[in-house]
C-alpha cells in the first residue's frame, strides 16, 4: 500500500494549486459580493488549462487521468472557496460524470467536449418542493408520447440553475411507484417550456446561483433519455463520484482553515509570546490537523478502490460523512483561536465557516451516510418509511 502521489499526480496537485492561488482569490471575493457564478471566461480558463475534464477520457475531449487526480485538483480549489470549486466540482465528480457512465454515445460526444473545453455547464436536478432525500417520491412526470418526451414539474436546490446551458432530469419516467417509475432524461436551457426562479440566498457558498426550474410541457426527443425508468440504482451509483467531491470541498475548505488558523497562531502575540506557545492552542490545531489528515486518506481511499470504475456506497459514504462533520470541527477551532478575527469578516476564518455547513446538507444529508453505512454493516437495505 503506497500513500505517496506518483509523479504524474504531484504535476497536476501543483498546477491546479498556482492557478487556483494566483488567479482565484479575486474571484472568489468578487462571487462572494456579488452571489454570481464563476465568470465565463474564468470558466474557460479552467478548461484550457484541463481542470475541468480530468478523469474524463481524452476522447471525450478530458484529460483521461484518475479518480484520485481530478479530487487532487478539486481540492486545491475548493481551498481558495466553494463557488470557484463548483465548476470544477461539476464537470470531474457531479453530473457530467452520470453523462459519462450511463448517456448514449451521441449526447457524450455532444455535450462532454465542450464541458471540459469550459463553454458550458452541466447541473443535475434531483430535489423537489416537496422531495428531498426521498428520490422514490419523485413527482416530476417525463411521458413518452410519438418517439418525444413532454415533462412537467417543478425542481428545488439545483445549483447552477439558470446559469448551465445542461440539466440531468431526474423524473419519472414510468407510471409505476417508488424507484420502478424513475430515471433520468437531459435537457437544455433554452428549450421551450423551460424557466427558473430567483436565486436562492444562502448563508454561504454563495456564488453556487441555486433556484427553481420550472418545466411545463417540455419537449424533447425520446434519444434524451440518459437512464430510463427502473435506473435509479444506477443514476445513485453515479452519484457515489458527487458524494467524493462533496468530501474532498469539505477537506479543501478544512485544510485551508488549518493553514489560515496556524498562520495566525504564530504571528498573534498575546502576554508576550504567540498564541501557538499556548498549550490550549496546540491541542486545537492538533485536533484539526487530524481531522484534516484522517478525512484525506479516506477519499483517497475511497478513490483509489473505485478504480476504472465508481466508487462504492459504502466508501463514500464514510468519506463524505466524516470529511463533512470534520470540516465543521475544523473551522470551529478555527475561529475560536483566532477569537473576534476569527468571527470578523476582514478575516477569511467567517467565510469559511459559512461555507462548511453547505456540504453536510447537500448530496445525501450526513444521517442518510450513517443509514448508507450501518446498512452495508449488517447487509441489507433500511426502510426510511
């Protein structure tokens, strides 16, 4: 077992790091004011420079490199904040990964080159009004009528609403209840019938442009079908790669907090000495060190197991949820040595904590990876009804 980057993994770790510091932080600042998304041309940049097609093959128009190398980029960013991460996040872990796996070979070569090339975005619409965690219930209808698929209803919480120009629908597709009726269908932007709602206003992540969509009698062709009714096991496995990236944006925001709490430590000086002097202080930064450390070996674990294929539910459950409860213990510590400059927003520690309570809540709630875990212990499914 070797816990050491290869050469190849150290070049894109130390790529994607000079580019997220040099030319992000003003960006991040810049999503943060004004609650936009990452700039178009930003966007591009990324793409040109491979960020956004990692582990997607070069036929593809990516970079055809590993699991482990996209999630090493992935945190370099999300270090800097989470709206700088989201593209990244999108394209190398979130729905252009079920694009990937499970989409016909014509909508792949359509839509995956120009994700990875940065000319557009593809968002993943799950939640409802009224479903959450609960995809059986589904109630947003795709009815195949004359080789066309007209849909109706009404999304929640999708990130990049209004923004992506590529939406996976998940729906359902069959007149039958439960997972039996649901799959997935993907759409674009300007189809006709299609609208959004004003941008959701978080306490943090902001940046991500979250709202409604609206789908009233959209039509498009049978071929759009990505997964049809009965896939939903499928459509989860891929979602195991967004559970992995959701982890690695909360160990990226936990290892920054470590690094902006340690940096502040040895430069506050309080009765004569720095604050790391003090023992209190040591023991804090010990703590976050090894959440930090215990949440990286676990994605990379998770990540390195999945190999060619995706990871498991029982890997990425334990990553996500422990990296999400981590990062939260992380930026707490964080503030609390810095004191009012930890709470203050002249100093990033704030931001941070806003940030990290983002990634708990979205792709699959922290009780739900506990009810995943016990659930692979004992060998068999729980009911949540």
């Amino acid at each position: 077992m070797d816990f050491q980057l290869n050469a190849r993994q150290q070049e894109f770790q130390l790529s994607a790091r000079r580019f997220a510091q040099e030319e992000l932080p003003e960006v991040a600042r810049h999503c943060e004011r004004t609650s936009e998304p990452v700039p178009d041309d930003v966007r591009r940049r990324m793409g040109e420079l491979g960020f956004l097609g990692v582990n997607i093959p070069e036929e593809y128009g990516g970079v055809g490199a590993g699991k482990l190398d996209a999630l090493l980029v992935l945190e370099e960013f999300a270090k800097i904040s989470a709206a700088v991460a989201f593209p990244v996040f999108e394209a190398n872990c979130g729905p252009a990964q079920t694009l990937l796996y499970f989409a016909p070979e014509w909508l792949k070569k359509q839509v995956l080159p120009k994700v990875c090339a940065g000319e557009m975005m593809v968002s993943v619409s799950m939640s409802e009004p009224d479903v959450g965690t609960a995809m059986t219930d589904l109630t947003t209808r795709a009815v195949i009528k004359d080789g066309r698929i007209i849909i109706n209803g009404v999304k929640r919480w999708c990130s990049g609403a209004g923004h992506a120009q590529g939406y996976v629908l998940y729906c359902r597709l069959a007149d039958k209840p439960g997972a039996a009726g649901v799959g997935a269908v993907y759409f674009e932007k300007d189809t006709p019938g299609v609208s959004f709602g004003k941008p959701e206003q978080f306490m943090g992540a902001r940046g991500f442009h979250n709202a409604e969509i609206y789908l009233d009698d959209v039509e498009v062709p049978v071929e759009n079908i990505i997964v049809p009714a009965g896939g939903l096991k499928n459509l989860m496995r891929s979602f195991n790669m967004e559970r992995l990236g959701n982890a690695t944006c909360s160990l990226g925001i936990a290892a920054s907090a470590l690094e902006v709490a340690l940096r502040y430590t040895q430069e506050r000086t309080q009765f004569g000495k720095p604050l790391v002097d003090f023992q209190a202080v040591q023991l804090r930064l010990a703590e976050m060190k090894m959440d930090v450390e215990a949440s990286r070996l676990l994605i990379h674990r998770a990540a390195q197991n999945a190999e060619d294929g995706l990871p498991s539910l029982l890997d990425t459950s334990l990553a996500k949820c422990f990296a999400n409860e981590a990062v939260r213990r992380v930026v707490t510590h964080g503030a609390q040595v810095m004191g009012a400059c930890g709470y203050s927003t002249a100093y990033p520690m704030e931001q941070k904590m806003r940030d990290a309570w983002l990634w708990g809540i979205g792709g699959g709630h922290i009780d739900l990876q506990k009810v995943n875990i016990t659930s692979e212990l004992v060998g068999r499914r729980f009911s949540q009804r």
